[in-house]
C-alpha cells in the first residue's frame, strides 16, 4: 500500500492531538504539597552546658574509648553483620522500584516479526503471509501522576537509605554496650572471686577462734552461710559473660565458637564525651529524623497521584511495518503500513473509588507527619537524656569510687581486729558485707557511665550530618533516576 505523504501525515497527528487536547480542562501537572512547617524548637539543649563547644561524634566515635578489641569488633559489622545485609538488600529493592516507576515516563518501543500460512477449504490453496514492525506507545504525562509516581519511588529509596543509617547506628550502639557488658561481667567476676577469698580468710579464722574456744558455733555457721551466699553468686557472672559473647557474636556475624572476647575490664580504656550544638543541627544528623522526613515527602507525592487518576489519562501510540504474501517483496515500498491513535481515557463512575483513594493517602500522609513530628521530639529527647545520664554517672562512679575506697579500708581494719579479739563477727560480717556491695556497686557503675557514653553518641547521630551519607564503614549513595527522567516536586 502507498503511504500518504510525510506532510499530510503529520498534519493528521497533530489534528488528532489538537482535538483531544482542546476537550481537557487547562492546568498543569500536580505537585505534591510541601512539608508543612515545624514549629521552630529550643535554641539549645537544657542539659548540654551553656559554654561548650560543639564537638559532634567523628563517623568512626568508638575509637574515643581507645579499646583496640573494640575497633576490631566494630570493623566487622559493615560486611558480617546481617541485619545490615537485610537493610542494603532493601535499599537495593527501593532502587529497582524507582526503576521501574521511571520508566512510565518514557516511550515504550517493541519490535516483532511473524509469518503465517493459512489455508480455506479442503482444496483451497494455502496462502502464506509475513510481517515486520515496529510499535511504540506513550502516555502523556498531563497531571504528573508518572513524574510524581516517581518522585514517590526515589523518595522512599532515600528513606531506606536513611533506615540502613538507624540499622547500622543502632548495630554499632549494640556491639559497643554488649562488649562493656562482657567487660563488666568479667570484672565482676574477678571481684566476685576476690570477695570469696576474703570470705574464706575470715572463715578460717573463725574456726581457728573455735578451736580455741573464743568463738562459737553460732559466729561459724554465720559466716559459712556468708561464703555460700558469695559462692552461689558466682555462676550468674559467669552465665552473662557466655550469653553476651553469644550475643555479640550474631551482631559480627559469627557462630559463638568463633568469637573469643580478650579484654578483661575498663582498665586502660577512656570515656569520650562528644558535645552537642544547636538542636537544629541535630535533626540534620538524626538518620531516623531524615527517614521520617522522606517518607513524608513519598506520601505527599502519593497524594498528588492519587488526585491525578480524577483527570483523563491520554495514551499516543504507532505502529508501522511492512506487510507481504511473498517474502522477497516484503521490503518494498508498497509493503509498507502503519497506523497512528491516540486514546483517551476518562474514569466517569467507580462508586467513590478515586476519591477514597484520595482521602486514604491524605490520611496515610498526616499519619506519616504525626510520625516525623514524633522523630524530632524523640531525637531531642533522647540528647536531653544521654546528656544527663553521662553527667550523672560520672558523678555517680566518682562517689561510688571513694565508698569502696573507705569500705576496703573499714574491712581491713576490722579484720585486723577481729583476729587480736578486738571487735566481734557481727562487726566484721557488717563491714565485710559493705566492701562486697561497694566492689560490685562500682563495676555496675563504670559500665553504667560506659554504656551512657555510647548513649550520648547514638543520640547525636553517631557519624552522621549534614554532606554525609553514611556513619561507620557504609557510604550510602542517593538514588537516582533513570536517564534522561528528572523529578520536580513540594519543597521542604
């Protein structure tokens, strides 16, 4: 067949086009609504003092406690760890979405070829027939439900990227607080050991007073009950050293065979005190502040293309080709075909569905700002605590320190006493029962102040902040568009 010439063809598209364009209200694509405005915050932190300098945590902040075991541990959570595995993988499954959300904004092209041979009647001589094509299709992106669809998309990757940030901010609080468990456990347990020991020296003093009449019955039963009391708390120090190397070895990625913790206490390590600045910044550096912000951003973006399914959709697509009963003529110019359409679509009834889906992603958008709201409160909050949970430890540790520091005193007086006949058990059991509460009361309270520390850095964001993509080992890129797609939207 002899295709019509170029010039009229084109003047046949553009009627069409112009005819469909003319019937559709005037406007432009719909963009999502910005980030409603948050009530500007406290200027600076009530606990933090009013003259210290800014000093936000480095991306690599355990290295402050100056434990080489520690800097081991942590070098392995970026490749071992598997709830990070599980949030990279779905980083990775945010992106191929966006891909695909992509893709609508483009033209989408195939390509066939076929041959046919088909034959009427019994005696009808068959008849062969063959083809080739070229077919492209593309829908028109008057009201931004593609471009929004995929600003969505993109925004939700990037939300993901900040939740691998929490999962990797929160892994390294976890490798860090478990390890000075361990710490603790084991220096609890040489305490513990140590407060058995005295325990059997003043035992068997005891009985030595018993063979020789100047104690009795009574004053040994006492203190054998003493030892016992002091034995039975053994195993449970022992049972928390196990367990937490058990738990910090899933959190490196190792079977609890693998991992064998050296450290044996805090001797020689050091507590870093990271110092915040203006709260503004923090929520520039909160991963889970960020995330919360993305995903609104992604729900108001899924309102602007919930609103775009009430207009027409707008479908131009072509097809050409050439046809031939004969194989040898396919390529000539009287084989040739091709059509030209445009489609349009207007959804007149659906019982409510559009508007509902309307109104669902409204809610679902002010759920997802109570919740970025709630992100922020919570961020300040949790640097409002970890401020005063540092100050107060240290002050707590100081003062736990110098009561086992006079109780070790009182106990080795007391004991000299007890064996000149000076003073009786009971002043001894009590002084005794005073040093083995404050040995232990100060183990508690140094991994107390520890674990305040990590709290303070996980509370400030720990590596994060403004230009930086990730904390740790983990650099994440952002998400990107297909090529050639660029994305417009709602403005924070």
């Amino acid at each position: 067949m002899t295709l019509p010439p170029r010039a009229t063809r084109r003047g046949t598209s553009q009627i069409m086009l112009g005819t469909i364009l003319g019937l559709l209200p005037g406007g432009c694509a719909l963009l999502p609504d910005a980030i409603p405005g948050i009530a500007s915050g406290p200027d600076r932190f009530r606990e933090a003092p009013p003259d210290a300098r800014a000093t936000w945590p480095d991306p690599d902040w355990w290295r402050g406690f100056r434990s080489v075991e520690l800097d081991r541990l942590m070098g392995r959570i970026a490749s071992q760890n598997l709830d990070l595995a599980q949030a990279e993988a779905r980083v990775r499954q945010a992106d191929a979405s966006a891909q695909i959300a992509g893709s609508a904004l483009l033209p989408q092209v195939t390509a066939g070829g076929s041959t046919q041979r088909s034959r009427t009647g019994q005696g009808g001589a068959a008849i062969r027939r063959y083809s080739a094509d070229l077919a492209a299709s593309y829908e028109l992106d008057l009201w931004g439900q593609n471009r929004n669809n995929l600003q969505a998309a993109l925004l939700a990757a990037q939300a993901q990227r900040f939740d691998l940030g929490t999962v990797l901010l929160t892994t390294e609080a976890s490798v860090a607080n478990t390890y000075f468990t361990i710490l603790e456990a084991r220096n609890s347990l040489r305490i513990q050991e140590a407060n058995l020991a005295a325990a059997r020296r003043v035992l068997n003093v005891i009985r030595q007073q018993v063979a020789a009449g100047t104690a009795t019955g009574l004053d040994l039963a006492q203190q054998e009950t003493v030892v016992a009391q002091q034995e039975a708390a053994v195993p449970p120090l022992r049972q928390a050293v196990s367990q937490n190397t058990a738990s910090l070895a899933v959190l490196i990625g190792l079977a609890p065979t693998e991992l064998d913790v050296i450290g044996e206490g805090f001797k020689g390590l050091d507590i870093p005190s990271p110092a915040p600045g203006l709260p503004s910044a923090l929520l520039a550096r909160r991963p889970d502040v960020l995330a919360a912000e993305a995903a609104l951003a992604a729900a108001n973006a899924d309102v602007a293309v919930a609103r775009a399914a009430l207009y027409p959709n707008i479908t131009l697509s072509a097809q050409g080709g050439f046809q031939s009963a004969l194989l040898g003529t396919l390529l000539r110019p009287e084989a040739q075909f091709y059509s030209i359409a445009a489609n349009l679509v207007q959804t007149v009834f659906d019982a409510g569905a559009t508007r509902g889906r309307i109104a669902l992603s409204r809610a679902q958008a002010e759920e997802l700002l109570a919740a970025y709201r709630q992100a922020i409160l919570s961020a300040l909050s949790d640097v409002e605590s970890a401020l005063a949970a540092l100050r107060e430890t240290t002050e707590q540790e100081r003062l736990l320190a110098e009561a086992e520091r006079r109780a070790a005193r009182a106990y080795s007086v007391a004991e000299e006493q007890l064996r000149g006949g000076i003073i009786n058990l009971i002043t001894l059991l009590n002084t005794q029962l005073t040093l083995f509460t404050a040995r232990r009361n100060l183990s508690r309270g140094r991994l107390q102040r520890f674990q305040a520390a990590v709290g303070l850095f996980r509370a400030l964001g720990g590596g994060w902040g403004p230009g930086v993509s990730g904390g740790g080992a983990i650099r994440i890129s952002s998400a990107t568009p297909p090529a050639g797609v660029g994305v417009s939207g709602g403005s924070r």
